[in-house]
C-alpha cells in the first residue's frame, strides 16, 4: 500500500460497503492521539494469511501472544500482544485478529497500513464507523438496541448513563421489548385463528382470555414507555432554558447549578446578549441548562438578536425556567413574558418560575406546587396547561439557598425517579416506536370492545403494533435506518 493510500477515519460508512459486504475490514480501534496501549482491529472469513505476514508464524485462539509486529522487509514495526478469536466466538461473529501495541498515532498507523498491505489480496479495506458493530449485529452477535448501546456507553458522560448503557448491552431493553412481542404472537394467533372459525368467534375470544390479554400488553407498554422516557433522558439530557427580564439573576442561577463561575455576572442590564449553554448532571442525571438574553423592549440591534435567540431557545426546552426577583414577585412584564411564551410554544413545555434573591427579599427557601406544571400551547396546538398556575421556587442564586429544592424538582419534571439505577439506555426512535405502538394497541382495543365484526381490523392493529416494537431490536429495519445509526459510531467500532 502506499504511503498516500487512504487512511480517512471519517468517510461515511456508505462510501466503503453496503449491508451486505462481507469483505475482510481493518481499523485502530483506540481513540486518537498518544496512548500507553493502541489497537488495530481485523474482522474477516480467514485471516491466517494476514497473521503469517504480519506474526510470522500461527496464533492459538484466544491466547495473548507476545510478538514482533513485523514489516514487508522483515523488520518490526513495534512489539505487543496478538490475539486471534475464531469464527464465531468474537465480537463480530466472523475471524477477528486484535494487535495490542504501543498507543503512539505514528506506530499506530504504521502497523495499519502494514495489516492493510498484507490483506490486499484478501480484499481487507478500512472500516467504516461502526462497520465492526454492524456485522456482529449482521451475525446476530447483538440486535439492534444492543447495538446502539455499544455507542451509548463509549458516548456515556455521567456514570449512570454508562450503567443504564451496559444493562442496555446486557439485553434488558431487548428482552422487555420481546416479551411484550411474545404476548402480541400469542394473542394474534387466537385472533387469526377466530377469524378461521367465525361460527365460534365470540365464545373463543372469551374462553381465551383475549381482551384480558390486550388490557395486559397496554399496561406492560405502558411500564415500559416510561421506562423508556428515563432512557432517553440519561443518554440525550434535559434542556433546561432560563428565561426572564434583566438583572433578575439568570446567569447567577446558571453558576450556581454548575458550580462554576461559567457566566460573567454584573449589575449592569443586558450584559447577557446571547445564549450560554452548560452541561450539568444531578444525580446522574444530565441536564442542558442555557442561560439567554434578558426579555425587554431595546432598540439595541445585538441586544434584540439576544432576545430573539432567547426565544428560539424557550422553544426547544424540555423545562422553561422564568426568573423572577423576589421582591417584586409577578410584575406585568413578567405576565407579558408568560404570555409570550404561550403564544410561541409549538408543545407543552413544563413551566416553573423561580422567584431569586430571597436573601434581599427577606423571605425563606420553598416549593409551591401549584396546580399543573404546564405552561399552555401556542394556538393550533390545543389547550392542555391552559391557565394552570405554574410551580414556583423560592431561592438565592447568590447564598445557594433553595437551590437543592430546584434541582430535586427539575428531576421530577424530568419524569426521574428514585430507584433510575434500573433504568437502561434507550433512544429517541424507541419512544417514537414504542409510541406508536401503543397507539395501534389502542385502537386494537377499541375495535376488541366493539365486538366480533370488527375482528380482522383487530388483528391488522395488532400486526402493525408488533411491526413497530420489532423495529427497536432490527427484527423489521430498513437498510438505511441501519446505515444512519451505524454511520454515527466511532471508526474501530
């Protein structure tokens, strides 16, 4: 191979192979820059020539040899560990050779284009991201969801993330996924087998259970939607915006969430002119806080770029946060703000409003929960959280006073719970699934309570409700779905 041969560890997987290759692949398998340990990775049919060229001599399976890493002249390229795991008892179901040596970029890349060099005749490439996590789920080594959890736990940034991620590796998603399509089987089955004797349709559905059997799957998919929701929320975070007019303590609430002096703070109105983001965790739990411009009336051109960011902003919120200072409580420019807000958001979005410098106030730390914790839809949207009194925190961004009020209710918000340490991993296309699972489920059920005339269109909900849970474990997935979530993995991977 020559020194200017490709060596890319960004080129999209779609460049290299599609689903179906099965042509030997190559990659560093360690993360860029110096190390103590580097790996190259190499997944194929048969790769005892590659061993021959590169060990020069036969590998045991399974056992760590020390060896040179030979070159084409004989000479080594550096020294370390070969291990070979034979078809079909590794990561990716085919014959994989792993070359454990020292962790410079130089050496490292070295011995690749050595190992490429070696497998030319073989067809060996590059790897795609993701492409070695691919074919173990191509070789049904892991489903879908395991998959992804692959990703999840390198990608993990708190240490209950990397947790949920390695029961989700572990299968725990996956077998609550294929339990609740176990039941959908068994009760498709005595549908579809009703409809081939319909003389005796009611009086089998009853003897079998068949409605208690649906009202069972709704409430298992319903457990398992909320566990799901936990999941999402420990691998994507929960946008917290903080909104409000000047000088009412938004970048002070933001340092004292973080723990950080991470927002410049003054006296001086409008020094905040455009969005500040921080990543935080409570409890494991991450959370996206972003502190923004502060709404008024300006004819300042930055100033108002500011504040139409801050909008844009509160839109994308999971959980809008409306400072307010304590001594003046709910002025018309705050009511004006929430209405504002009312108008513009395209979902429910949990409101609370955080009433700051309790401390000049003269007034203690506390919770008032109000009614409902919605802030209402922009019109078109419905009405749910229409007019509901928002729950309202009272702190000291300055002291830290109540600040543990408003992070134990931003958890709750976040639908967390204690005893999250169960919880696994998931994604936001397995809420989406699950979701419209349970939509299909639903309407199942209504044509099951509507009697035996409308058996086939129960049985057709039924399929399409299995077709969708079926999606979260790659039993039903399209190609380019899999080249979408196996293209975000690392190279190596």
């Amino acid at each position: 191979m020559s020194d200017d041969a490709p060596m890319s560890d960004d080129a999209p997987m779609s460049e290299h192979a599609s689903m179906s290759d099965d042509t030997p692949i190559a990659a560093i398998a360690t993360a860029p820059g110096r190390g103590g340990i580097g790996v190259v990775r190499v997944s194929g049919r048969d790769l005892s020539a590659i061993v021959a060229a590169v060990i020069g001599r036969p590998l045991a399976p399974r056992h760590a040899t020390f060896a040179p890493f030979l070159a084409a002249d004989g000479g080594a390229i550096d020294q370390g560990i070969a291990i070979l795991f034979p078809a079909p008892h590794s990561y990716t179901g085919e014959e994989v050779l792993e070359l454990q040596g020292h962790g410079g970029p130089v050496v490292l890349r070295l011995l690749l284009r050595r190992v490429l060099e070696a497998g030319r005749e073989l067809g060996l490439r590059l790897a795609g991201p993701g492409e070695f996590t691919q074919r173990a789920f191509l070789n049904d080594k892991l489903d879908l969801a395991q998959a992804e959890a692959v990703a999840d736990l390198i990608d993990a940034s708190t240490e209950q993330a990397a947790r949920s991620a390695t029961r989700s590796l572990a299968g725990e998603f996956s077998a609550a996924v294929h339990a609740l399509v176990e039941r959908m089987v068994e009760l498709r089955a005595l549908v579809e087998a009703t409809l081939d004797f319909p003389e005796e349709e009611i009086d089998f559905l009853e003897a079998a259970g068949a409605r208690e059997r649906l009202a069972q799957i709704r409430s298992e998919l319903a457990t398992l939607l909320a566990s799901t929701r936990r999941g999402v929320l420990l691998r994507d975070g929960l946008n917290v915006v903080l909104l409000g007019e000047p000088n009412v303590g938004k970048s002070s609430l933001l340092n004292a969430l973080a723990g950080a002096e991470v927002a410049i703070v003054t006296e001086v109105p409008g020094t905040t002119r455009d969005r500040i983001a921080q990543a935080i965790q409570i409890e494991g739990v991450p959370l996206n806080v972003v502190d923004t411009a502060g709404l008024r009336e300006t004819a300042d051109h930055v100033e108002r770029l500011g504040i139409a960011r801050t909008w844009d902003e509160a839109a994308r919120a999971d959980v809008v946060v409306h400072l307010l200072d304590a001594r003046e409580a709910l002025t018309a420019a705050a009511v004006a703000i929430e209405e504002e807000l009312a108008r513009r958001l395209p979902r429910p979005v949990p409101l609370v409003r955080v009433f700051n410098k309790i401390d000049l106030a003269g007034v203690a730390a506390r919770v008032e929960r109000g009614d409902v914790a919605a802030a209402p839809r922009a019109e078109g949207h419905g009405e749910a959280g229409a007019g509901a009194a928002p729950l309202s925190v009272w702190l000291s961004a300055k002291s830290g006073a109540g600040i543990d009020g408003l992070r134990a209710l931003l958890l709750e918000l976040a639908g967390w719970q204690a005893g999250g340490e169960s919880t696994f991993i998931a994604r936001e296309r397995h809420l989406e699934a699950l979701r419209a699972a349970a939509g299909h489920v639903d309407a199942a059920d209504a044509h099951a309570q509507a009697g035996a005339q409308r058996l086939d269109l129960l049985a057709e909900e039924l399929r399409l409700a299995q077709e969708r849970l079926n999606e979260i474990t790659g039993e039903f997935s399209a190609d380019d779905l899999l080249g979408v979530i196996f293209g975000r993995f690392c190279i190596g991977k």
